[in-house]
C-alpha cells in the first residue's frame, strides 16, 4: 500500500482517535457462537413438500421453528408448520405402525431370509469360479517348471521371467478364493426372527429419541436415514377446512398418512 500525503485530509491523531471511536462502537457477538445441537426436526425438512405447488418446504417463521413452501405467500394453501411438533406426530405414528403391523414384520423377516440365501448363492457361483482360475494356474506353473532349465541362457531367463509371473498370479487367486471362503463362512449364519424384530426395536427407538431430541451426533444422522425410508423420502402436506378452526393440514407420505399437528397460520 503507497501514501499519497497529496491525498490527505486529516492528520494520523485524529484518524487513530475516530478509529478508536468506531471500535468501541461495535456491535454483535464478541466470541464464537455457542455450536447447536442437531435434532432431527432440523435435518428433515427437506422431506416436506407442498401438496399443491408440489414445491419443497424450507424453514421459516420466527427463530425457524416453522417451516412453509417454498411459494411462502403467493403459495393459494398457505400455512406454516411447526417443524419440531409435526416431526414428533408423524414419528410417534411411524412407531405405532412398526409396533401393529404384523404383516410388515414377516415380510421383513421373509425378504431378508430370502436376501441372504441369494447372497449365498452368488458366493459359491465365485468361489467356483476362483477355484477354476486357480487350478489353471497352478497347471502353467506346472508346466513352466517341467521346461525350466531347457534351451539356450536367454530362453531360460524367459522362462524365469513367466514363472515368477505366474507365481504372482496363482497367489493372488488364493488370497482371493480364501477371502470367498470367509464371505460364504459369515454369510451361512441366516439372520433369525429375533434379530429382525430386534432391529425394527432399535428403529422404533431411534424415532423416539429422535423425536425427543435426545441423541446424539451419531445416532441423529442414523434416525434421519430410518425416517427417510420410512416415509418413502416424500411427505406432502396437505392443508384442508376443518370446523371451528381457519385451517389445519396433513401430512402424507407413500408409507404413512395421518393427520397434522402444530400448524399455524
């Protein structure tokens, strides 16, 4: 940076003098913000979409506890949804139907039965087809070894050079027809009735404690995926007339309808 003193219209006191002015002046946090918590109500709204307009929901409404479609104002079903309240509705209704639906749970239990026999099924086809490479090579090592020795000293040196070559080959295919043998090994233990149910337990209780704002860092970022699936990435909230109130709406999703809670216009 160049002074240009042609330029100067005030002397070096009074310009450190109203900088020490401005400084004191200031406004806004003095430190680092205080870091927030996330809960799943913040990490889901990307999930809601505007029945009508078809657009996305954003956060909205005073300290962002609400969230409203995109359109905001110029959207003809304008409403603002408590983010926080309808997240606990619809988590407490996705844990009544897990807990009720009985045909949910064998169909769960069937399809996974049914998706490790076929992994079994893959394995041994590759275990079979590893087997087959590797017998092969072990018949050129073979035969490389029986001509080891022949012809001139360039031909020998030739002869090494494949040798080690098919060396690396064979041992290679061994690691990898070993590995396919520790696959199948885990793979054959089929997951039971009891591990099922337990996993759909450890879901209901994600979208508990999810609801409760209660997990942690970790464990809200497993409960966002679980809620995702669950209402098959889509929830539409619809906003109808209901007596003795202006508006009210619902939220529908492809795997879960009920009626909305913590709207407000």
């Amino acid at each position: 940076m160049r002074q240009c003193e042609e330029l100067r219209i005030i002397g070096d006191d009074l310009f450190y003098e109203v900088q020490e002015k401005l400084d004191s002046l200031k406004q806004g946090p003095r430190g680092p913000r205080k870091t927030k918590d996330a809960h799943l109500w913040d990490l889901v709204t990307n999930l809601f979409y505007c029945a009508h307009c078809g657009e996305r929901f954003y956060v909205a409404g005073a300290g962002g506890k609400g969230m409203r479609c995109k359109n905001g104002d110029f959207c003809p079903c304008k409403s603002t949804v408590r983010r926080e309240e309808a997240i606990k509705a619809i988590c407490k209704r996705l844990q009544e139907l897990i807990a009720q639906d009985a045909t949910l749970i064998e169909q769960v239990i069937l399809e996974a039965q049914q998706l490790d026999a076929r992994g079994d099924h893959q394995l041994e086809a590759e275990i079979e087809t590893s087997q087959r490479k590797l017998a092969s090579f072990e018949r050129k090592l073979s035969d490389y070894l029986d001509l080891a020795g022949q012809g001139s000293d360039e031909d020998r040196e030739e002869m090494k050079t494949r040798i080690r070559s098919v060396r690396i080959e064979r041992n290679a295919a061994r690691v990898e027809l070993n590995r396919l043998h520790q696959a199948l090994s885990h793979a054959t233990s089929v997951i039971s009735e009891d591990e099922i149910r337990d996993s759909l337990t450890h879901l209901s209780s994600l979208l508990r404690e999810g609801a409760a704002g209660t997990l942690g860092e970790d464990a809200v970022y497993e409960a966002v995926e679980a809620f995702r699936l669950l209402v098959g990435g889509r929830i539409d909230v619809h906003v109808e007339q209901r007596v003795g109130r202006k508006r009210t709406c619902r939220h529908r999703s492809e795997n879960v309808a009920l009626d909305g809670e913590g709207v407000t216009e």
